[in-house]
C-alpha cells in the first residue's frame, strides 16, 4: 500500500511540474529549453456521470461519480514534445458498497498518469514513445465514461504526402478504463475471453488512409501476439454533386488465428454496407453488418476484438449491442441525427441484431447533447438512453447514462 501511495504521489508531482511550467498558446518551435516548458499549454475536462441500469427481471441501479482529465503539454523544442495526462474517478461516496450494484467503469477511487510521452516530429513525421491514446479502427480510447483507454506504446505516422497517412504502432501494455494498472496486451485479451494461458506478447499494427475530395479509403492490419491477426478495410464514398448529399460506405475485415494460437480457431469473415443522405440540419442513415457463422472458429465465427466495447468501427454498434466480440450472424441499424444549431445535437436510433448460437437482441437508443454558450461556454450536458429487447428476459434492461462536463 505504501509503494502504491509513492507511485501515485510521484505521477501527482509530474503532472504539477508541467502545469506550473506550462503557460500560453505558443506552438511554434522554442529555441531554449525553458521556452519549451514556460510556452507549453495545459487543457482538460472535469465530468459528472450518472448511469443507471434497470435489468428486466432484477432490481435496478444507479453509480454516479465525478472526475477529470488534465493534459500538461511543452512546445516543440528542435521537434520534441512531451506530454502527459492525469485522470481521475471518484464515488464521493455515494456509490452502493456491493460491487454488483454498480458500474465497474466508475470506480469509486482512482487515479492514474495515463498519458506520459515523448514525441519527435521531423518533415511530416511524428514519433511518439510512451504512455499515450490511440486512434485506430480496432484499439481506440473508447471514452464514453470517465476514464479512457491509453496504452504503453512506440509510434510513427507520416503525412509528408497529401492526403496520404501512414502510421505504425506496437501497443505492449493497455490500461482498460476502470484500472489504474497497464496490464500486457495478449494477457488482457486471454483474461477477457477466460482463457487460462500466459501470454507477454504486445500487438502491433500498421494502416494507410487516404483522403480524396469525395472518397476516404483506409486499411489496417492488426497483430495480436500469439492470437490472431486482424485484416480491416474501409471505403467511404460522398456523392456531393446529388441532391441530399447521399454517401456509401463499405467496410471488410478478417480475423486469422497466428502464432501459438491461444484462442483456438479463429476464422472469421465479414462485412458492412452504410447509407445515408440528407442535410446539415438532418441526416438519415442505414446499415448493414454481417458475419459468416464458422462453428469451428471462436465463438462460431465472431470477429475478436479484445481492446473494443462496442466501441469499434462495426457500422452497426450501438451504445451497448455489438455483433463485435459477441457471435456471427446480422445486424441492422437504422439512426437520424438532428443538429439545429451548433449548440443542440440529437441522433435516435434502432438497431436489430440475430446472432447464430447466441440471443438475439434489439436497441434503441436516444443520444442528446446541449452545448453552453456566452458565460458557460466549454460546459456541455450528454443524455443517452438505451432500450434493450429480446425474447430472452435476462437479455432485457433499459439503461441510461446522464454526463455534465466542462471543457477548458
């Protein structure tokens, strides 16, 4: 307990040596090194967050809990930068004492440096080693609580030619969001599948995205130690010349048992298709994934996605129905997002979705957000609600997630 409370207390004085040392807007390179910390900047948020589940045949329950994210940031000095991020979660005690009666995402108490990097940036490259989030298809923050995802990790991504990123990136560690622990990444993905096997494997993975006037294409490849490796690919395609700005996605992916093959088989195949059109003020939407059922393969065909929580970019996700990490089959969704103004955003949605070997289920969800101006600009509040159905009474809850943050 004694070492924790000096690992904690060491990642507090970090993160206040940049805060003090950082100071106004100026990103352009500094010639000292006094410069780089003294014209650095400091941003985060502080969030509130209610959710409240009501499962079909047991009793409802509600965690709350409160906390921040604060990013220190020096400017680039000869192109190195460096960074780091404190996060924070706390109940102040008014969570229910039994572990099943709350949200495992809002601890009641923690605090971790989830970020804490060194970055070099050179003619359209940049360098980054250390505790940092990533931005890909299928390793991601998923930030829809309090705490996000970030990982232990090197990476490189070049944009030198227009409209053409490349990246690379080995991800050792992950920190999932209610642990302040990083933990090995093919290790987390055994223990979330309850596998019993050792694994100190990291992932890594490569991807290009390419942007044109009307198209984004993209590929990634993932590869998750001695599990699988992953195959995605994306093309989305706007129709700006057509009355209600129509535009047409397509995405596949692949999974691949590799290496020592600890999940067992994995074969799995899949796909999606996306439309929507309408405006600025409206947009309507309607997608399709499917995934070919393998009985043979883990869990008869479903696409693994161990560092995913219907956070992927399966077009069909809902806030918390996915065919991701769940089982073969289809899934249908169909949203429209209303945005009357820069301050209002609404999207209503349902999807549908028939598993083979597993049950069938159904979402609808509403997702609101209200965005303060004038005096509380920087203040938002997010309302999203979830309605579950299915044949099934164990599969049935409604849930809501309720979020005050401001922005600085």
């Amino acid at each position: 307990m004694h070492q924790h409370s000096q690992i904690r207390s060491k990642q507090l004085t970090l993160l206040a040596t940049l805060m003090m040392l950082s100071a106004g807007n100026t990103w352009g390179d500094v010639e000292t090194l006094h410069d780089a910390f003294h014209q650095g900047s400091v941003s985060g948020h502080v969030r509130t967050y209610l959710n409240n589940k009501d499962p079909d045949p047991s009793d409802s329950y509600s965690t709350f809990a409160g906390g921040l994210g604060l990013h220190g940031e020096t400017a680039p000095f000869h192109g190195v930068t460096a960074g780091a991020t404190f996060y924070s979660s706390n109940d102040f005690g008014w969570q229910n004492s039994n572990p099943a009666k709350r949200n495992a995402n809002l601890p009641e108490n923690a605090t971790v440096l989830g970020e804490a990097w060194l970055q070099y940036q050179f003619n359209g490259t940049q360098i980054r080693a250390g505790r940092q989030k990533v931005n890909t298809p299928f390793a991601n923050p998923s930030d829809a609580f309090l705490i996000p995802i970030t990982f232990e990790a090197a990476s490189i991504t070049n944009t030198a030619i227009e409209g053409l990123t490349l990246s690379g990136q080995y991800l050792k560690r992950i920190k999932n969001r209610p642990v302040e622990k990083f933990e090995v990444g093919s290790q987390f993905a055994l223990n979330r599948y309850g596998i019993a096997a050792d694994s100190d494997s990291g992932t890594w993975l490569a991807g290009a995205q390419y942007q044109t006037d009307n198209a984004t294409w993209q590929g990634w490849v993932y590869g998750f130690g001695d599990l699988f490796n992953l195959y995605y690919g994306q093309v989305d395609y706007h129709f700006s010349d057509m009355p209600l700005n129509p535009s047409l996605g397509l995405q596949l992916m692949h999974a691949a048992d590799s290496g020592d093959a600890l999940l067992g088989d994995v074969d799995s195949n899949g796909g999606g298709l996306k439309v929507s059109a309408g405006s600025s003020l409206l947009t309507a939407t309607l997608a399709w994934n499917h995934f070919l059922s393998d009985e043979d393969s883990f869990q008869g065909g479903a696409l693994p996605a161990p560092y995913n929580f219907s956070t992927g970019p399966t077009y069909t996700n809902s806030m918390t129905q996915t065919l991701e990490n769940s089982a073969a089959g289809d899934a249908y969704k169909a949203s429209l997002n209303a945005n009357p103004g820069s301050r209002w955003s609404t999207t209503v949605s349902y999807g549908k979705y028939q598993r083979h070997q597993a049950v069938d289920t159904s979402e609808t969800d509403l997702d609101i957000t209200y965005r303060f101006d004038g005096a509380y600009q920087g203040l938002s509040l997010r309302l999203r609600l979830a309605l579950v159905d299915s044949n099934e009474e164990s599969a049935r809850f409604t849930e809501t997630r309720a979020q005050l943050q401001y922005t600085f």
